[in-house]
C-alpha cells in the first residue's frame, strides 16, 4: 500500500511533457503543472500565434503568462527524490499505443528496444541479453524495433519470407517455391537484396550527381542575383549622381539668369526714373504758371492786369513725351522663351535617354522569363492604354493639331516655325511619346487615305523618297485606312484586308509584337506582325487628302 502511494505522489510530481519528474515546478493560470523548461519550450513553440494553451487541458492564455517557481512543490518533488522514487521512471518503461511492445513480457508489455529477424520477435532491454551472450542466438540479425515484422511472415504458409521470386518481383517463403511459384526464378532475400542494394547505390549516386549539379547551377543563379543586385546598386548610385551633377549647373544657371534679371530690371528702372524727372519738374513749372495766370485772369481792375501781363515770364519750349523713346512692354519676354526653349530641349533629351533607359531595363528582367500572353478583349487591352499626344516639332505644315494635340487634320498651311524634326514633304507627324513594354491605343480616322503608323524616331524626314513615308521603309510599319478596305505596308510590301474606321493598335516591345485591331463590340484582329524591335517607337499618322483627319481617344 505503501508503494501504491508513492507511485500515486510520484504520477502527481511528474511533468505531462518530459514524463520524469518535475524540475523547477511551476504552476500555470489553469492549475496543472510543468517544469518551468518544458512549459516555456511548449509556449515558445506557439510565440506565432499570440496565443498560449495548456498542454493537458487546452485552456488558452493571452498574454503570455509570467511564470514563478511552485515552493511547495519543489519540496515535495525533492522528497520523492530522498525516497528513491523517479517519477513516471516506471512508464517509462512500458509500451505504450504507437510503441513496439516487448514479445516476451507477460502483464504489462515493457517497451521493444531490439526486433530480431531470424526470431521473427521484438524484445525489450532485459529479453534481448541472450542475443548478446547466448551461442544458439547471438549470430542473429538484430535491428532497430519494427512494428513490421509481421509482414516478413507469408500469410498462406506462416512461414518466414527468405526466399526473392525474380519472375514476380516478391518475397516469398520456402514452401511458396513449391505450389503457386514453382518453376520460377527464385533467389534468396539476401543475395536480391544485394543486387538491390548495388542499384540502389548507383541511383543515389546519380541522384547525389545531380544534386551538386543543381547546387552549381543554384550558386551560379545566385551569383548571378548579386551581381544583378551589385549592378542595379550601382546604377542606382551613379545614376543619381549623374542627376544631381545635371541639377546644379541648372541651378546654378537658373540664380545667374534672376541675377541677371534683376540687374536688368534694376538699370531699366534707374533709366526711366531718370527720365522721368524731367518732365516731373516741367509739370511743377508749368502748374506754378498756370496758377499766375488763373489769378491774372480774374482781376477785375483793367489796368493792374495789362500792368501785371507783362511781368509773367515766356514759356519755355516744351519737352513733349514723343521725343521720349518708349520701348515695347515686353522686357523679359524673350528671356522666359529662351527658357521655355531650353527646357522643351531638355524634356526630349530626358525623354529620349529615359526611354532608352526603360528599354535597357525590361530587356535584362526578360532574360528568363516567359513570354506574356496577348489578350484577347478589349478590357483586356485597356488594361495597357498609353495615352498619345503629337509632337508639333514633326508635323507637317499641312498638318493642323487639335484636341490637345490628339487630333491631326489635313489642311491649308500652318504657321509652324523650322524644325529639324519637322516632316518636310510627307504629311505625316509623330507622337510626342516614345513607347516601350506593353501599350494599346485607339486611333479615330476620318476620311480616306489616312494611315495609321508605328515609326522608329531615326526615320528620314526630309524629302519624298520611301525612307520618309510609313511603311515604305524598315524603320515603320502602319495600316492606310481608306474607304473600302485597309492595306498594311511594312518595307513597301502591302496586305490588304477590310476597312474599319476605329483601330486599335497593340504593342508589345519586347516579346517583338505588333498588332492592329478593328474596335467594335468584339476585337477583330486585322493584322499581327512578329519581329524584333531595336529601338524605342513612336505613334504616328499619315493623311493623303485634304480633309481626312485621326483622333488619338483618351483611354475609357
């Protein structure tokens, strides 16, 4: 009886997680306890969740609880230990539900520490020390304890599996050699497991070759990351130095012209006041005379008056202010179209080098990547709308912009000033836009004979010849949209196909794709075209006659 209470007090002092005693014993908000190690184990595993739970009851904590060590049973936890007593040391010992049990005990199974395949059973550390010393069993093949022995035995004849059939790739017991595998290829377990095992090394060699293989491409990928990482790095750092080495002479050109703005202003002002003077001084004159005589006039005496005349003095000859150079009321006019020049030069440079730039970008980001699927509506194309405008530096001088510069319409002859872009002989014009990755837009055309362009910006501008008209040329592709049907012209080769009034353009830069579409209630593709393109694009538009007009549409 004696013994059974100390097993009880024993099971009492033992921690749910460890099995043996408690160690430091603490006692958490629901009432069970742990070791201080094993319950902080246990919570730290759950830190992801915020949320903290008793192993034995599942209550759940929040916070996580503060822990203090249990005095009382830290006392009589190191009672026990006087006594002898290990806590739960006992069930330790013994089989549990998923552990293999010893063959040999009788009672309560202890726990299988060894399985011997040639006795077919499982002993626990007291049963397996004959297998150490014993001659008639100690040459018996003994492995870690196996729940699976049972399949080693055959099911028909309740013998042991020795024997490997080659003809039906399964292990069998000798007795099966003699009724359903006879005349088979058999061979014993051992000498098919060596065979086995030979091939089974030569595939984890293989397997093992083609990891490090795997490995090496992995550590070149990943070499190949940092130097990426390195260089964009770079870039990024000798990019804005560039930048701000461009921003400070702009600055610093910037506080030169206000100076001299205002040193300017300062001159001019001190110039008119000069001049001013003069006439400031004449008006006090002539008021003081003015006054003599407003008080000459009203003497009513005849004799002071003709007395009096002649006193006044003569006036002298007037400065009259025609003799006074004004200048023109635009001072600094022509100051703010300097600048305005040079940053409009300054935009297409930024513009120009910044496109280059984003093509560089997705050419070394599509090394390795797939190729993007095309849509197929048109919600999926307004998903890349890229809204055009034209640049008037490359219209013709036919060519009249409005909208916004998103309509061209052919017309009686503009007033534009020179420009090196400037189309000189084609009545064409070119989109203030540089386009790259993936763009749609949509183009009005109005009339016929209106052509609807892609162009590379190096295409020739001046003159009559094919290099300057779209589509005559390798540098533009572009659809003529007349009244009754479209042709497509690349390098002067024609497609024809049926008209349409609304196209849609779609471009993919890198995956090389350009393609035109007819926009009603459905996309109806009128031209696909599938090249390489090595340099930025520009929307254009040519017109034939006068009249005819294109619309570039906001994106809706």
């Amino acid at each position: 009886m004696a013994q059974q209470g100390n097993n009880v007090e024993s099971e009492k002092c033992s921690c749910s997680i460890c099995l043996d005693l408690l160690k430091d014993p603490v006692t958490i908000p629901c009432g069970h306890n742990y070791c201080m190690d094993c319950i902080k184990d246990h919570w730290d595993r759950e830190n992801q969740r915020r949320i903290y739970s008793c192993p034995q009851c599942r209550k759940e904590f929040i916070p996580r609880p503060g822990l203090g060590k249990n005095i009382i049973l830290a006392e009589l936890v190191e009672d026990l230990k006087r006594t002898g007593l290990q806590a739960a040391a006992a069930d330790h010992c013994y089989a549990g539900p998923e552990d293999v049990a010893c063959d040999i005990c009788t009672g309560r199974k202890r726990k299988a520490v060894k399985s011997c395949l040639v006795c077919m059973a499982s002993y626990c550390e007291n049963h397996l020390q004959p297998h150490y010393y014993a001659p008639t069993v100690n040459k018996h093949k003994i492995i870690a304890a196996s729940a699976k022995l049972q399949k080693n035995i055959c099911c028909r004849h309740d013998e042991v599996m020795k024997i490997f059939c080659r003809t039906d790739q399964q292990c069998i017991c000798y007795l099966c050699t003699m009724d359903e595998h006879k005349g088979h290829e058999t061979v014993p377990a051992a000498a098919e497991r060596t065979e086995k095992q030979k091939e089974l090394q030569e595939r984890r060699q293989q397997i093992q070759q083609r990891i490090q293989d795997q490995e090496k491409d992995v550590k070149l990928l990943q070499q190949e990351v940092e130097a990426i990482n390195g260089s964009a790095e770079k870039a990024v750092n000798d990019s804005e130095k560039i930048y701000n080495e461009l921003i400070h002479p702009i600055q610093k050109r910037s506080s030169d012209v206000k100076q001299q703005i205002r040193s300017q202003q300062e001159t001019e002002v001190s110039r008119v006041k000069e001049l001013q003077k003069k006439p400031e001084q004449e008006i006090t004159e002539l008021k003081r005379k003015d006054a003599e005589l407003e008080k000459l006039s009203i003497t009513k005496d005849h004799t002071q008056f003709l007395q009096n005349y002649p006193s006044l003095s003569a006036l002298s000859e007037s400065t009259h202010s025609s003799r006074i150079n004004i200048r023109p009321l635009r001072y600094f006019e022509d100051v703010t179209a300097a600048v305005s020049e040079l940053r409009e030069k300054l935009e297409d440079i930024l513009r120009d080098t910044g496109t280059n730039i984003s093509v560089a970008v997705p050419n070394m980001e599509g090394l390795l990547s797939e190729p993007d699927t095309e849509p197929k509506i048109r919600a999926e194309f307004l998903k890349y709308s890229q809204e055009i405008t034209l640049n008037p530096n490359t219209a013709n001088i036919f060519l009249s912009l409005s909208e916004g510069n998103r309509k061209v319409t052919y017309m009686k002859q503009q007033s534009y000033l020179d420009h090196p872009e400037r189309f000189t002989d084609e009545y064409q014009v070119l989109s203030r836009e540089s386009l790259t990755g993936r763009c749609y837009w949509e183009v009005e055309c109005g009339g016929k004979g209106v052509y609807i362009a892609v162009s590379y910006k190096n295409i020739i501008r001046a003159g009559e010849s094919n290099e300057c008209a779209f589509g005559l040329n390798s540098n533009s592709w572009t659809i003529r949209n007349d009244t009754s049907r479209y042709l497509f012209y690349h390098n002067n080769i024609p497609v024809i196909g049926p008209v349409s009034f609304r196209i849609g353009v779609y471009l993919d830069h890198r995956a090389g794709i350009l393609s035109f579409y007819r926009v009603s209630e459905t996309m109806t593709l009128l031209h696909r075209v599938q090249t390489t393109f090595t340099q930025p694009l520009y929307a254009g538009v040519r017109l034939n006659y006068e009249g005819s007009s294109a619309e570039f549409l906001k994106p809706k």
